[in-house]
C-alpha cells in the first residue's frame, strides 16, 4: 500500500519554463579542466540547466577510480559561478549530504545501489531533517518498485517536498541490447501511483552505449517524463568511468535537435477523435476481462473434474500445443509474439493456481 507524498510541483523549484529539463555532464569529475570546459559547453545547449557530476565513486572492486572527494566539489562551484548552471551530485552516506551542502550544491541524487538498501536511505533522510535540497531518486538496481516507492516515502517523510524520481534501468539477467533494462512498465506504474511526482529518464545507464541515447530518450519523452539526464564528456575517449556511455555536449547537441517534443494534451476535433477510440478501448477491455471471467471458470470446472477424477493438474501436452497453436494464430494476424507468450503465461499460471486451490480442499 502506498502512503501519500507530499510533493511541491516541479515548476516551484525548478524555475525553468522549458520542456524537457536536461541534467548532463560527466559520469565522474576527474579534474577542474574537465569540468569547466564540459560545462561551458553544455551551457551552450537549449534546456541543459543542470550539471551533473560524480563526486564519490565506489566502484565493484577496489583500486579502481573512486572519485576525487571534497575537492571536486569546490570545482562544482566554480562550474555554477561561470556556466549558470545547477549542480548535482550523488551522495550516499549523512557525510556525502553535509559535503555537497556545504558546498553550495543544489540538488542531491541518490543512486542506484543506495536505493536498493533501506539501512542506508534511512541513514540519508536522517541527514536531511531540516534542510530544504531537492532530492532526485533513482530506481533500485533490482526491479522492485517497493523499494523504489520507499526510498522515496523515507526522504519525503524526513521533509523533503522537492522530490523526484529518475527511471535509469534495472540488472536483468537475460541477454539484451541494454546495459539495464528500461521495463518501463514499472516507472509508468510509478507516474500513475504518484501523479505529482517529476519522473526523469537516465538513458546513459539503461542503454550503456552511445548508439541508443537518441531512442531511448524519445520513448522517454513520449512517456510524458519531465526531462533526462545524460552523461557528457568533452572527451569521453578519456573519461576514467563509463567512458562507452559518455558523449560530447555535440553529440547531446544533435540528440536534442531531432527529440520531437509531443503535446501532453490536445484540443478540439483532435481530443474527440481520441475520446472516440478511447472509448472504443474502453469497450474492447470490458469485454477482455469478461472472457478471462468466463475461461477461468471453465478452468475452475476443469479444476474439479480433475479433483474428482485423480487427475494431474499440469498436462504438458496440452500446455504445448496451446502455446504452439495460439502463438501461430496469433503471429499470422499480426500480434506480436512476445506480447503473445506472455499473455498466455499468464493466463496459464492463473488458471494453474486456481486448480491447485481446488484440488487443496480437497474432494467433495
């Protein structure tokens, strides 16, 4: 059960009147130079108005780069008092949140593997009793929207109504052209359970790669998400970390430019054409959830029977040739075979449990 946030909307204190809202810059600070000169660059860039860099970074295995410490974040300031741009950093521990906040940092960002750990959120929203920084959430590393919701519940809870979220891909075990997964179906369950909350895309970590930033952002945008954060480098060919998912403010540049930046809502003949086929929808979903109502009452029917007659529930047999006669009907009209599949997994894995349910109690 979700418990209610209390959120300020964006536009109170991001004051940007422009759509999507960009946070770019290196995936590490490395040097001065390096972020100064990427954030001049950056600065050049419609809708850029916030630079990130990591400052802190623990990496897998030690003696690896973990960041520069404190000294980076004396660089962010100078960064803010040329380009005008915000600052961001990830913290992950109460000493990262006093640091960043003596230093001027605007917003804070808690990341991935800290999202994943209840222990350490609670540590961090003890550390911002009082204080008033916007906070961006990532999503956990595993696909588990709980604890995305109560990373954020814990941080709103501490007195943080600047908040948001930033949907940045889940480990999936399966092979896949991404470094993390999108399944964006767990953020749009997020934006429909907290309508109110800002929800960010980071396509640098869920593509791992420069050569899917430009689709992965616009299905973001096309999910009405409030903005991206993009990792940039002005020379990502010697970044110190993730240089593959690194790109120069250009390349971000040209991404931008061919972004087609969609209208949330329309109007007059255009919003009752899509009141009539919402309608039609609307009418197809009744019907759909009847049928499963009338299936899973064969099935409980089936259920009982088997009971009755000390049969197994699982017939593999028949499972196959549904899954093979289903599947060829359906891609020779056109439906997409995964969506297919996995629709009628479900459906079986349903009917599985209530026939299982029927065989518990036993014969009458």
């Amino acid at each position: 059960m979700s418990i209610e946030l209390n959120i300020l909307p964006i536009q109170k204190w991001l004051n940007f009147d422009s759509h999507p809202i960009i946070i770019s810059g290196p995936c590490s600070a490395e040097s001065e130079e390096q972020l100064l000169r990427t954030a001049r660059e950056l600065s050049q860039i419609p809708n850029v108005r916030i630079f990130r860099a990591g400052i802190w970074k623990p990496r897998t295995r030690p003696n690896q780069f973990e960041g520069v410490g404190n000294i980076g974040l004396e660089w962010l300031k100078k960064v803010k008092q040329e380009s005008g741009l915000l600052t961001t950093v990830e913290v992950a521990n109460p000493k990262h949140v006093e640091e960043a906040i003596k230093h001027d940092v605007d917003i804070l960002w808690l990341g991935a593997r800290t999202v994943v750990n209840p222990f350490s959120v609670q540590e961090i929203a003890e550390a911002l009793q009082g204080v008033d920084i916007p906070v961006i959430i990532k999503n956990p590393v595993n696909p588990d929207i709980n604890l995305w919701i109560g990373a954020l519940e814990r941080i709103n809870r501490a007195g943080i109504t600047k908040l948001a979220a930033i949907h940045r891909g889940f480990y999936f075990f399966e092979s896949s052209p991404f470094r993390n997964a999108p399944m964006w179906e767990i953020p749009i369950e997020l934006k429909r359970l907290y309508p109110a909350l800002p929800l960010f895309c980071d396509p640098s970590h869920i593509c791992g790669n420069k050569d899917l930033i430009q689709s992965v952002s616009q299905k973001a945008l096309d999910l009405e998400m409030e903005g991206l954060m993009i990792e940039s480098h002005y020379n990502p060919d010697i970044a110190l970390t993730d240089a593959n998912q690194q790109i120069t403010p250009k390349h971000l540049a040209n991404i931008f430019s061919k972004l087609v930046i969609r209208e949330e809502s329309v109007t007059g003949e255009f919003e009752t054409k899509l009141d009539e086929l919402r309608t039609e929808i609307d009418k197809l979903d009744a019907e759909l959830i009847d049928i499963l109502l009338h299936r899973m009452k064969i099935v409980e029917e089936i259920g009982e029977y088997k009971r009755d007659n000390n049969i197994t529930i699982l017939q593999i047999k028949r499972w196959s040739e549904i899954i093979k006669n289903r599947l060829a009907h359906g891609i020779k009209i056109g439906l997409n075979r995964d969506f297919l599949l996995k629709i009628l997994q479900l459906v079986h894995k349903e009917s599985i449990q209530k026939q299982t349910d029927i065989m518990n109690k036993g014969k009458k």
